[in-house]
C-alpha cells in the first residue's frame, strides 16, 4: 500500500510546472536498467540496452519491440529516455509518479496507460504494489516498472518459447497481454484473501479472541485499496473497448471484451469481499452484545433474588427494643431458613419462566 512518505514527497511538486519530473514514490531498486525484445512469428531478440541511444536505434529495426524500463527514480534517465522517444512531458510526469490510478491517455502517435501490480504478502499481511505505466505505439510497447524484479517474466518466457500466437500478432496484442496478466495476478491475490476470510468467519463468534476483529479491519482496508485499483481498471479496458485508435486493430474487440469480463469478475469478488467482512463485524459485534446481555441477565437475577433477603437482613438489622424473634432460641436459624426458602421459591419461578 502507498508509504505515507509519498504524500510529503508529493508537496515538493507543488508549484512547480506541468511536466515537471519528480519521482514520487518508494525507491524499490538502485539502479536504472532497459531491457529490450524483439520478435516476429521465426525469431526472437533479447538483449540489456548500454545507453538511450541504443534504445533509439532498435526501435527502427523491423518486427515487434518491447522496451521495459527499470527504475523510475532515475529521473535523468527517464528524461533522456522521452526526449529519446519524443514522449510528452505530461506522459512523464505520470510514469514517475507513482501515485496514480489506473487510467489511459491518448497522444494521437501513442496510448498511455497506467496499472497496478498488486502482490499479498502472507508473512507481514500487507499489500505490495507496484505502478507499471505502458506506452503502446505502432509496432511497439514501452513498459516503466518501478523495480527490477520483472512483474512479466512469464510473457517473456512464453515470448521465448513461441507459445500461444503472441508471435504471430501485433504490439496491441503485447499490450492486452500484459494487461491481462496483471488482472489475473489479481484472482491468486483475492484467493490468497479469500482463505483468510473464510479462516476468520470460522472464529468470529469467539468474542475473546480481540484478534480477529483487528485482522478484519486489516483486510478491509486491504479489499478497499483493490477496490480502489480495480474500479479505474474498469474504465481504462472499457476506453480502450470503445475507443477508435489506429494504433488498435478490430481484431482486439473480442480480447478487450475478454478482458473487461475478467476486471468485472474481479470487482465482482472484491465487492462480495467487502460485504462479507462488513458482515462479519456486524456479526462479532451482536456477539459482544449478546454476550454482554447474558452477563448482565444472570446479574440481574442475582440482584433479583437478594432484594428479599436483604430486605429481611435489614429489617432484623434495626435496634428495636421489642423484637420478640431476637429473643427466641431459634430465631437466627429461623430466619435463615426463611431466606433460604425466599431464594429457593425465586429460583424455580425463574427456572419455569424460562429465564436461566
């Protein structure tokens, strides 16, 4: 999840011009890298670019290219990388601030996209993400990851081995491909959640375990950043859909439309999500209701029976001069022993009226 160290880096914008490149977000890696693919249906080149100027000349050569930028934090880098490219400075702006929502831009040469990677991590229960912007142009895509670690290794590796007809077809392709690979990374991440709400529904009457309602509150906030994600995601496939760009073949509407069911089926279980979790503290708070209840009847009837009793201890209690029974040989047992019928007759008319 964000790192409120990203609203206070935001302030150091303010003021400044549009387009203005200021990294704003964690640093995830410590250097800059590029990555570079190029293929066509009988080959495929991978190769680690030295320098911008690199980059520049393999995007002449012919067949697909995928250019993955590493490292948003070098902001040199990146500016060299736009000028390189003659991406707008607005364009980025928007990829090294890493802040934003899902959402897609159209620059007439190239489509500008912005998603989410979201990772779960079970040990510490917290959200990972990371922003990966896309620029898709003729016969290219450009990929601005945050760190290292590539989030597309498998498309790469399918890249590689000529799987499926990634190959065969054009960048558009290559973009709704990793498109749909982040959405899918989505349903491991809600199934992951998944296990540890229907662990948590199990145990959410056993009002002593304060735990549980502290993991509930975790989650929720958890489901509400995804959804957060998740809904703009909606309306940059539902764009991209619509949307009469050269740089998209007809062709892509049946994939976009596969797509845009996938984002809904996500949001579908996120909304299912959140409405199980606001249950599940409706549930624990009846129970912590329930259960006060019951504490307070049994001290209510306790309170019941004991009225009479220390009526009659009171009433003996007062420093009369002629009170015959303190006198008598018996009287203290006797009066014990009308208390003890007293709570015995209270007990079972509680008992027949169904009370305890």
């Amino acid at each position: 999840m964000p790192d409120p160290q990203t609203v206070s880096t935001e302030s150091i914008k303010a003021g400044l011009p549009p387009g203005t490149l200021v990294y704003i977000g964690e640093k995830k890696t410590d250097e800059g890298l590029i990555k570079l693919v190029r293929y066509n249906k009988d080959e495929y080149h991978e190769k680690t670019a030295r320098n911008i100027e690199e980059c520049g000349k393999f995007l002449k050569k012919p067949g697909i290219k995928w250019i993955n930028v590493y490292g948003l934090h070098k902001i040199e880098m990146i500016a060299r990388f736009g000028k390189e490219f003659e991406l707008h400075p607005i364009l980025l702006e928007d990829v090294v601030n890493t802040g934003q929502a899902p959402k897609m831009d159209d620059y007439d040469s190239h489509l500008f996209i912005v998603l989410k990677s979201l990772t779960y991590i079970r040990k510490s229960k917290h959200l990972d993400d990371e922003q990966i912007s896309l620029v898709l142009g003729k016969d290219f895509v450009i990929t601005f990851q945050e760190r290292k670690p590539d989030t597309f290794a498998q498309v790469r590796k399918n890249l590689k081995l000529n799987r499926g007809r990634l190959r065969r077809m054009g960048a558009d392709y290559l973009a709704y491909i990793l498109a749909d690979y982040i959405v899918d990374s989505y349903f491991v991440l809600l199934e992951k959640l998944g296990d540890e709400i229907e662990i948590l529904e199990d145990g959410i009457t056993n009002v002593s375990n304060s735990a549980s309602i502290k993991r509930i509150q975790e989650l929720k906030k958890n489901i509400m950043y995804i959804r957060k994600i998740v809904w703009p995601m909606r309306d940059v496939v539902s764009k991209l859909t619509r949307r009469d760009s050269h740089l998209i073949g007809k062709d892509m509407n049946v994939y976009l439309g596969d797509l845009y069911d996938h984002v809904m089926e996500v949001i579908n279980t996120v909304e299912t999500f959140r409405e199980t979790l606001a249950s599940m503290v409706e549930i624990y708070m009846y129970s912590i209701s329930n259960k006060t209840n019951e504490i307070m009847k049994v001290l209510a009837i306790f309170s019941t029976i004991f009225m009479p009793l220390t009526f009659i201890s009171s009433l003996y209690g007062m420093n009369f001069q002629f009170m015959p029974e303190l006198s008598h040989p018996l009287g203290y047992f006797g009066v014990l022993a009308a208390m003890a019928v007293v709570a015995t007759i209270m007990l079972f008319y509680f008992r027949e009226r169904k009370w305890i």
